[in-house]
C-alpha cells in the first residue's frame, strides 16, 4: 500500500491518466474530475484514420497479457486498435478543449504520431496550445506502428524513425523563436519562422524497444511507455533508460502506464522508485458510471491529496 508521503511528501508519486477512444465531451468530463480530484496529467492518443482491415500489428503484441498490443484490462481485450467505432479525435484540438475547462491538469499527447506530420505545422499547433493552456502542455510523439495508416497517408512507413528524428531536431528550433533554416534528407527549407519569440514545450517520446530507448535519451524530455508494461517490465524499462540517459548525460522523465489503481499494485511500483504514473480512464471511471465520484474513490485510496477545486 502506498504510505501517505509517497504521494504528498518530497519525491512524491505523480498521478495520470491516459485516454484513447473517447469524445471530446467524454474527456473534458474526465479532466475536470481528473482534476478535482488531484490527478497530475492527462496523456491523449490518437490514430489519424481507420484503414480498415489491416495486418499489422502493435509492436507490444499480446506482451502483458492484454491482447490488441496491451492496452489495458477491460474492454481492450475483446477489440481492434482502431475499428468502425474508434473515436478518432484530433488530440490538439480536443486538448485545447481540455485547457479551456481545466486550470491545474497538465495536458500531454499519448502519444501523437509525430512522423504523418509536417513538423513545421505541428510547431505552430503546438506553440498555439501551449498558449491556450497556460504552459502546461506536452508534446507526446511517437514514430507510429500501424503501416496501412502511413500508406493512406502516402509517408513511407520505412522512413519514420529517421523522419521522427529531423522533426525533432525542427520542433527544438522552431521554438526558439526567430528565423532558422534546416536542411535534412526528409526537410528541407530556408530563413523561416513559426514563433517570434521562444516557447517552452516539453517534449516526450514513447516507444518500448531499444532503438526507442535510445532515442529517448538522446532527444527528448520525458518518455511515456507504449501500452501497459507489466511491472517487471516497467522496471526493466525504466531501467535501460536510465543506462542511456547516463551515456548521454542526460535526464529523462519517466511516465509509465499501470494496470489497475489500487494501492495495492501502485505500492510496488512506489517502493521501486517510479515517480509518475498513469492509469486507464476507463480503469478510474469505467463509462455510465458517475466520473467524479470514481474519480475521487481512487484518490482518496491512493493517498492523493486534493487539490480543493469545486466541481465545474
């Protein structure tokens, strides 16, 4: 069971949640309750489009013993990734949304498919979001897994791991503010300027394999796990991150997604010393239940102090 200081103490647990499939209205109402009831941040992820029948498969596979690539006990064990009734929200968008009806939540994308983009438009709609919710934005990118979304989008599906990377490298310069050039294999473009002057926007990078790892270590700010690591592979994870991070001389946030939230099961991952986790909304507040009140049982059993925000 988590002990109360773990939570409200120096060095204390930070608490998520994570979203796929929902509405916009869905997930306003599940950051507000998120929010009054002293969860940290909420991680949006996406798909683009549904291909149809498509053969590939997520990269975590059935790994953790949650079938559609891991995703999370409950209703993701019986369905597709993406189908017919996936509510393919554009995360941007309904995040602005979010921040508008919300104060304290940091708002996160979880992640957003950096490589189907232009990264000069994602700089702008990011540094616009980053405005709209008073600096507490996070871009969450990913290079993506599911080839026939790329073929309908006409990006080569080889190429997104190199194209994630250049993006990257512009994103860091666009938000420097002023005028940049950048000449790359996949971009390639003079005396440009998305911002006048510099923006503040975190970036995380998701992905479990080791070329992901690395990458983490290397460019980004945060990394957020791909579907739902068991906790011996949280810890593994973690682990190897935290190797990379010490040959690169650098400091990498860890966000990890859990299975259940119970004080019993975050507990563990406490005691080993992970600092930010993130939970399945559906997990917190499965949907017809009353969102507010699921919300605020798994905070009071969790030790979460409130934040003392009355109900919008």
């Amino acid at each position: 069971m988590t002990a109360p200081d773990a939570v409200s103490g120096p060095g204390r647990v930070r608490f998520g949640i994570s979203a796929y499939d929902v509405s916009v209205s869905r997930l306003v109402d599940v950051a507000q309750a998120a929010e009054a009831a002293g969860f940290e941040h909420l991680w949006l992820g996406e798909h683009l489009i549904d291909p149809g029948y498509y053969a590939s498969k997520h990269p975590a596979g059935t790994k953790g013993g949650a079938d559609a690539g891991g995703l999370s006990p409950g209703d993701f064990r019986t369905r597709r990734i993406v189908e017919a009734s996936t509510q393919l929200v554009d995360p941007l968008v309904a995040l602005a949304a979010v921040g508008a009806r919300t104060s304290r939540i940091r708002l996160a994308t979880g992640i957003y498919l950096l490589a189907l983009r232009h990264p000069l438009v994602t700089a702008r709609a990011a540094a616009t979001l980053q405005e709209v919710s008073g600096g507490r934005f996070m871009l969450g990118v990913g290079a993506g897994w599911l080839r026939e979304e790329f073929s309908a989008l006409g990006v080569p599906f080889a190429e997104r791991a190199s194209r994630v990377e250049e993006s990257v490298a512009i994103l860091r310069k666009a938000w420097r503010g002023g005028r940049f050039d950048y000449r790359g294999r996949h971009f390639c473009f003079e005396d440009v300027q998305v911002c006048p002057e510099p923006v503040n926007v975190p970036l995380v990078t998701g992905g479990n394999s080791p070329g992901a790892l690395r990458r983490a270590a290397r460019i980004a700010d945060g990394w957020f796990s791909s579907a739902t690591p068991t906790f011996e592979e949280a810890v593994e994870l973690r682990d190897a991150l935290a190797a990379h991070c010490r040959a690169e001389g650098t400091d990498v946030e860890c966000h990890v997604r859990v299975r259940h939230p119970t004080p019993e099961v975050v507990g563990r991952y406490v005691e080993a010393g992970f600092k930010s986790l993130v939970f399945w909304a559906q997990d917190v507040s499965p949907p017809g239940a009353d969102t507010y009140e699921q919300f605020r049982k798994v905070a009071r059993s969790l030790g979460i102090p409130s934040p003392d925000l009355t109900r919008q």
